[in-house]
C-alpha cells in the first residue's frame, strides 16, 4: 500500500500527500523542485509524519525511478510532475513535450514492467479547448489549443493504450480551476515565480502587493460579460484522488473522470467573493481580451460522482477564505 507520488512537493501533489496519509496510504515522494520550495517538505511532515520519505529527482530519469519502485514496494503512482504555465509553453513548447510527456513515459515504462496496479494521471480541463457545448462531460471533444494541452491529452492517450494492453489500471482526472489551501493554513499555492494566473493576482492585490487587477475582457457572452470558470477547492481534488487510487473501473482499464464542482463564476463574481473573504478591497480595470481565452467553462462532474463516489464538497467561499489563510500565513513568514 506504497504510493509513489511524483510532483508532490507541488500545489495539487502536496494536498493530496496529506489526503493519501490520511486514508492511511504510506507515500513516496519524487520531486525535482523545478517548482517547489524545500521548506514545503518540512510543512509535509508536520502535517503526516516526520518520517515522509521524500526523493529528489526527476521523474523522467527511470534508474531513479526504478530504484523507488524496488525499494519501497510500490503499488500504485500519482503522477503530478509537469510543466503546467499556457503562455510558457506557447513560448517554449518543446521544453513542454520534454518534460511532460518524457516523465510520463518513463513512469508508465516501470509501471508495466513492474506490475504496478493503479496510475493516477493529472490532466486538465485545458484538453477540452473551447468546448462547443456546456457544461463539459467526459465525452466533449479534446481540441486543446495549446502546446501544454496538447501535452496532456498526449499523455492520457499514452497512458490508455498502454493500459490497454497491460495489467495497469489509469484513472485520467481532468481538473478543472484548483482554489484553497489545507485547512492549517501550512500548504498552498506557491510556485517559485509569481504566479499570473487570476487567484494568485487577486490575493496580491488584496494584500496591497499589486495595485489592480486586469480584468480581461467584459464582452464576452456571459451574465456579467466577464468569463466563466469552474473553480474547484484543492483540498476536494486531493479527496478525489484518494477515490480514483482505489477506485474499481469495472470493465475499463482506463477511464477519464472531470474533477471541478459543476458551479461556474464570473471574474466578477469572484472579485465579490474574494472582497468578502478577505474583508480587503480589490480594485480592478477591465482591459481587452487575452487571445486564447474561451468565454465559459465548467464541468459535469456526474461520472466522477456515479464511478468514483465523489463530490466536491467545499464552496467558492471557503475556497477564498483558505487562499487568503495561506497567502497570509506566507507574508507573515515573509516569503
Ligand atoms: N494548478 C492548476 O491550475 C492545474 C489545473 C489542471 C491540471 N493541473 C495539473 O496538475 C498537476 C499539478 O499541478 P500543480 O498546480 O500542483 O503544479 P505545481 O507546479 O505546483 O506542481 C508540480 C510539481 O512537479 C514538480 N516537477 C515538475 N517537473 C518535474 C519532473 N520532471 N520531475 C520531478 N518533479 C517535477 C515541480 O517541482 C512541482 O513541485 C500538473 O500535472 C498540472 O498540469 C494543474
């Protein structure tokens, strides 16, 4: 009952180390720290177990990989480990496919080879594209429109035609827009640039880090004109991870499940909600459109629910309250 979780130092990877602990899974750690801190190893043992095994390295190198397995008897892998910025991998998409499907490729060699019985595999709603139709099922077609997307879909196929044709059983989890932090406040979102995607920016500006909020785009055909999004607690996604390790996928060797709330929020929605979580103003201007961006996007997540048994629980709210916690608890360690 060894789970190998790559990536776990990361944001999504280290919620779901702590959910994995609790179910009462031991777990191995791999993480080069391309993205990560070192201290949030030290936060991970508080919160488990002082003895967390945690191994440096890339999950593309498979003597590195092999030797884990052996050691620690795995039974199953979470696969975080990846590249995940758009406009990064528009500039640079070949350090993209190197990273992402390479690690990939390399984990789901050993996984066979060895036996290992269960991968978990992040994937994202950016596989969808612009999606024709709403909400987002499993079964809308993938056009991502980017090389990071296009990285991810690549490796899902990867993954089920390797399933397909072994004992390996893969669970594909499509996340939708991961909010929050752990409850204590202890881990959360922190990459080691600043991260420019919408949550992080807000929790700037509210702190009086960043003077405004860009707000791209107010013409859209949505309720407000602003985008839609699905937003989805990390704390819900780590659970949801606990559900696909064990899940039974009946007759499928592989299955793609989409993990969001099935709720979507405007921006400007969101400022509201983040004004009353935080109790701080957010001033914003809204400015031209970002090229890429699609109008609206959220999931059905009644597979995830049927199949998987699970649901997310938290709402928008406590979503904030926990970032601004964490971002909190961060400025006050004066990182
Ligand atoms: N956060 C999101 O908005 C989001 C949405 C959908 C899907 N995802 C996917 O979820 C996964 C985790 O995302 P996150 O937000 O936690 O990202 P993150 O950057 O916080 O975590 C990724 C972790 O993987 C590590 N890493 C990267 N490449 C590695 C390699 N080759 N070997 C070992 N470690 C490596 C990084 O140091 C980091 O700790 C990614 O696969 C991402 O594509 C994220």
């Amino acid at each position: 009952m060894t789970t190998l979780i790559t990536g776990g130092a990361g944001y999504v990877g280290s919620h779901t180390v702590v959910a994995l602990q609790a179910a009462g899974r031991d777990v191995v750690v791999l993480d080069d720290f391309s993205n990560a801190r070192r201290e949030v190893i030290d936060e991970l043992r508080l919160l488990t177990a002082p003895s967390l095994i945690m191994v440096e390295g890339d999950a593309a190198d498979r003597p590195t990989v092999e030797q884990l397995c052996d050691e620690h008897d795995i039974d199953s892998i979470v696969h975080f480990a990846a590249s995940k910025s758009v406009p990064e991998s528009l500039a640079d998409p070949l350090r993209y496919y190197r990273n992402n499907v390479e690690s990939t490729l390399s984990l789901a060699e050993v996984a066979v080879e060895r036996g290992i019985g269960q991968f978990v595999f992040s994937s994202s709603a950016v596989v969808y594209g612009k999606p024709p139709e709403l909400p987002v099922t499993e079964e809308t077609p993938a056009t991502p429109q980017s090389p990071y997307g296009a990285t991810k879909l690549m490796c899902e196929r990867m993954l089920a035609d390797a399933a397909a044709a072994s004992a390996m059983r893969v669970v594909i989890l499509r996340y939708f827009n991961p909010v929050g932090a752990h409850a204590s406040g202890r881990i959360g979102e922190r990459p080691l640039a600043a991260a420019q995607n919408l949550i992080p920016v807000v929790m700037r500006v509210a702190q009086g880090a960043a003077e405004r909020l860009e707000v791209f785009g107010d013409d859209y055909d949505t309720r407000d004109g602003t985008a839609i999004r699905d937003f989805v607690h990390v704390a819900d996604l780590a659970e949801g991870h606990v559900a696909a390790i064990d899940a039974d996928l009946g007759g499928h060797t592989s299955r793609v499940f989409n993990l969001g709330t099935g709720v979507g929020t405007t921006v400007l929605e969101l400022i509201d909600a983040a004004v009353t979580a935080t109790g701080r103003p957010i001033p914003y201007e809204i400015v031209a459109r970002r090229p890429g961006d699609i109008a609206a996007s959220w999931a059905d997540c009644s597979r995830a629910h049927a199949e998987l048994g699970w649901r997310a629980g938290r709402g928008l709210a406590q979503m904030l309250t926990d970032h601004w916690n964490f971002a909190q608890h961060c400025r006050d360690m004066g990182t």
